[in-house]
C-alpha cells in the first residue's frame, strides 16, 4: 500500500476503453455482423439499441440476478478470511452481449460479503489492474489503516489485507474502489459490491431470511452498440445513464412466493437519485437505513434513495393472487429506461410463514454525547479553473486536515446547499444522525444511524457526528462520484 499515484487523465480513460472495447468487440463483430461497432460515431443509446432488438432487451425478460456470496479462503473461530482480485472481466448485461467490466473477482456486482458482528473479516484484496486501487468499506466501523483512505491505494500488482472488527450492529455496507479522482469510472466500470453484516438482534426479529431476504445493488447506466458501457462525463450534473441497472440486469423480474421478503437496496450509481414507489401504490413497510435497523419500522409509500445510501423494507406478498405483476418504479425517472426498476411477480406457494413483522421496538439507538462544536460547511461550484466542486471554498488537498475532532466527542454538521445539484455527503468510518432539516420535518425513516445524507438543492441540513471507535485520519465528501472527484472532498482526523 502506497500513496496514491497520480490519476490517469481523461484521454489516458478513452484510450483505455476504446483498446478495451475495440479489442474484445472483435468477438462480438464475428457473432452480431455489426462493424460499426468499432467506430466512435456509431453510438447509439441503449434505448435505441433496445429498439433495434425488442425482443431481447424487452423489460422485466430476465430474472434478478443476485450476486454470488464470497467464499472464505478459510475460517478460524474468531476470523473468516477472504481472498479477492481486483480485475477486468466481462459481464452479460444485455442478453446476447458480452459488456467489458473492471470487478472484484472480475464479476458485476462484486460478490457479496457475508459478516457477522463478533466475528472478524479479512479481505486479502490484490490489484491485477494496470492502475492504482483500493477498497473503501462504506457504512464500516474501520479502523483508518484498513478504511480506503483515497491517497492510501494498491499499486498494480500488489496486494492488501483489509481488516474489518465487524462490531458493529448489523447493517448493510458496501464496498468499492476509492482511489482519488477515479472513483466515477472505477465503480460505473463495476468496483462495487455488497457487505451483509447480521448480528443475533437482528436474528431474534424473525425477519425473512436466506432466498428471502433480497440485497439489490442499483445503478444507472448507458451503452456502446457493441454492448461496452458508455460513460459521458459531466462533473456539474453528475453522470445520469439512461437504463437502470439492479444486480447488473436490466428491468429484471423476480418470482415470488405469497410470502414476506425483505428487499435491501442499495444506491450505487454515480449521481443519480431514485424515488421508490410500488407500481401499485401500496406502501413497503421500511426497516433499516445506512446504520442498520430502525428503532421501529416506518410505513411509506415512496422513498427517495440518494447515491450510496442504503434502505431495506419488508414487502408482505401474501394476500397477492398468483399472476400478480408489481413494478417497482422509480417515481422520478425522466423516461422509460429510467422509470422501470424491477417487477416482482408473486407465483403459487409460500405455505405457512416463517418470517415475522415486526410491530415494536426493533432497536433502541443509543444518545449521543451532547456536541461541543458547531460547524457550518458551504457546498458550492467553483468554475474559475475548469468545473470543481468546494466545501467550505476548499477543494481537496491531501496534506491539509481540514477538521481534528475528539474521539468520542460528537458536533453538529451543517450542510448549506445553495447549489442546484443534490450533494449525497459520507462521513468515513463513523455514523451521525439527522438533526435538522430546512426543508421539512426529519422523516422518522431518517432518524436511524446515517453514513450518508442527500442534501438537497436549496436546502440547509443539520446531522450531529460521533467521532466514534477509532481514531485516525478520514475523509468526508460528496459521494455524487463525479463531484467527489472534482474535489469536493474534505480531511478529518480524530484525535485522543
Ligand atoms: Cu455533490
């Protein structure tokens, strides 16, 4: 692990992706007879390219896949380990075409992290890219040595032992690449995936488990002709594809039973924001946000989700007739591509139920230490050298600590967005919670632990941090990828 070396510029990202897709479109010139495919000005959007094949680029035509779970390299009493490359590969997003990812294993999604409190996790992640990397544990109680610091990466050909205490309350993080000034392309090309932490509270809940309980990983994105992701960058407006993408599949469909699930969805798209909304308008009974479960579950019937934040429901099936088709929507999609997430199908069976909803106390979340500071920090655009992105009138700069809070103490955060963009802003390595908000009241789904908060256009929102389990240098910053980059990105040390 060193510090970062400097970021490829764009042209260096372009040539990559043409050699990438030039070569490996070579193959798919032989099976689909389009030579076009290779040259620039022959892209068409994947809407258009739906279009040309209907048939097989139909929504709702392929079942949800759900990303493989990673296998222990080996498993002691108190530590599971894990070995994964970081790698290119390939992926069938399109049915019929072969899509060039980067991945963790080399497959889109990553495979999922299954961890449970108590017990530790290794990750023994090693770099096969031929550019710096590294792996931020998002939503993790980490210590900073193993957080993915954005300056701390892998160099090709290197490898690194990340190590998580997983303890925590259970919840669903995520991992994904942060190597600074990259992370637009290194996640959109597929550095992403999911990290399941359960804990015995959890367990006694009786919530939907195993094919039951549904982690979906979405993200938006748009496509070469050749089948290749396409990426435009715009570092104001954020990337905004035009197809959405759960679990790497397009529209997909999921049959099931006339049963209780639990549906974990996850926001891992460069700058887009969804509404989730039931075709139906029924309301999805909420039961956890980024820190994990709610103090009581919260009924509603849409339910913005901003970039990296994560929310889980409990959708009851059962008074469904088999032949039921509800599509899940995204009520703020602009087109079609963007409006249809995924459909679930309720098919014959259930029998008797196992799962349970919950109707008390699911968690008590604890207090926090009354704050001693008080911060008020500026989201702006600055445009006097090339687009950047600013808090407070700085742009990130890795040898400044921008703030040196006290271990254990806790501030309050306010977030001052006069901008019209919507600034998802992450605190690394610890949790705060919603105070305030100049828009409205804090939604009692909000109220949970946060690691990530989408402050709105206009608006002034107040969360209070605790510098809490370890001390170190961190960062915060806007998880809007494109924003993050361009450099709206902030240190923080936690002192003793
Ligand atoms: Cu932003």
């Amino acid at each position: 692990m060193n510090r970062f070396k400097a970021p490829a510029d764009a042209a260096d990202w372009s040539r990559r992706d043409f050699m990438r897709n030039g070569s490996y479109s070579l193959a798919l010139v032989c099976t689909f007879a389009s030579t076009n495919s290779l040259k620039g000005d022959s892209i068409t959007t994947s809407a258009a390219r739906r279009s040309q094949a209907a048939k097989p680029f139909a929504p709702f035509a392929v079942d949800l896949p759900i990303p493989p779970a990673l296998v222990p390299t080996s498993s002691t009493k108190t530590t599971d380990t894990f070995d994964v490359d970081i790698q290119e590969g390939m992926a069938e997003i399109l049915p019929g075409f072969q899509t060039p990812i980067y991945g963790y294993q080399g497959v889109y999604p990553g495979p999922t992290i299954y961890a449970r409190k108590g017990r530790k996790t290794i990750v023994r992640q090693k770099n096969r890219l031929d550019f710096d990397s590294n792996v931020h544990l998002h939503g993790g109680y980490v210590p900073a040595a193993h957080d993915g610091h954005p300056m701390d990466v892998i160099q090709p050909g290197k490898g690194f032992d990340y190590n998580y205490p997983n303890k925590q309350d259970a919840a669903f993080l995520w991992y994904h690449d942060h190597a600074h000034g990259r992370t637009a392309k290194t996640l959109y090309y597929g550095l992403a995936g999911m990290y399941l932490l359960g804990d015995e509270r959890e367990e006694e809940l009786g919530l939907p488990t195993g094919e039951y309980d549904i982690p979906i990983l979405l993200a938006d994105h748009a496509f070469n002709k050749d089948g290749s992701f396409r990426y435009v960058e715009n570092v104001d407006l954020g990337f905004r594809g035009d197809t959405i993408l759960a679990n790497g599949a397009v529209s997909p469909r999921l049959s099931v039973e006339r049963r209780i699930y639990r549906v974990r969805f996850l926001n891992a798209s460069n700058a887009r924001s969804y509404n989730l909304k039931l075709g139906n308008g029924r309301s999805m009974l909420q039961i956890a946000s980024d820190g994990g479960l709610l103090e009581r579950p919260v009924s509603r019937t849409t339910s913005l989700l901003h970039p990296a934040e994560r929310q889980e429901f409990l959708l009851d099936f059962r008074s469904f007739k088999p032949g039921s088709e509800i599509v899940l929507q995204n009520a703020d999609g602009e087109s079609a591509g963007t409006k249809s997430i995924m459909r679930f199908d309720v098919v014959n069976g259930g029998g008797s139920e196992e799962a349970r909803i919950p109707t008390g106390r699911m968690r008590t979340i604890a207090k926090l230490p009354a704050p001693n500071a008080s911060r008020r920090w500026d989201l702006s655009l600055a445009t006097s050298s090339g687009v950047q992105w600013r808090i407070a009138d700085r742009g990130y700069d890795p040898d400044r600590i921008d703030v040196r809070p006290r271990l254990g103490s806790s501030e309050l955060w306010q977030w001052h967005n006069p901008s019209n963009r919507v600034h998802p802003m992450h605190l690394h390595g610890m949790l705060f919670r919603i105070v305030e908000r100049s828009t409205g009241v804090v939604h009692p789904a909000d109220r949970g632990w946060k690691d990530t908060i989408g402050v709105l256009p206009g608006e002034t929102a107040t969360v209070q941090p605790w510098f809490t389990p370890y001390t170190g240098r961190y960062v915060f910053h806007c998880h809007a990828l494109e924003h993050g980059d361009k450099a709206m990105m902030l240190n923080l040390e936690v002192e003793r």
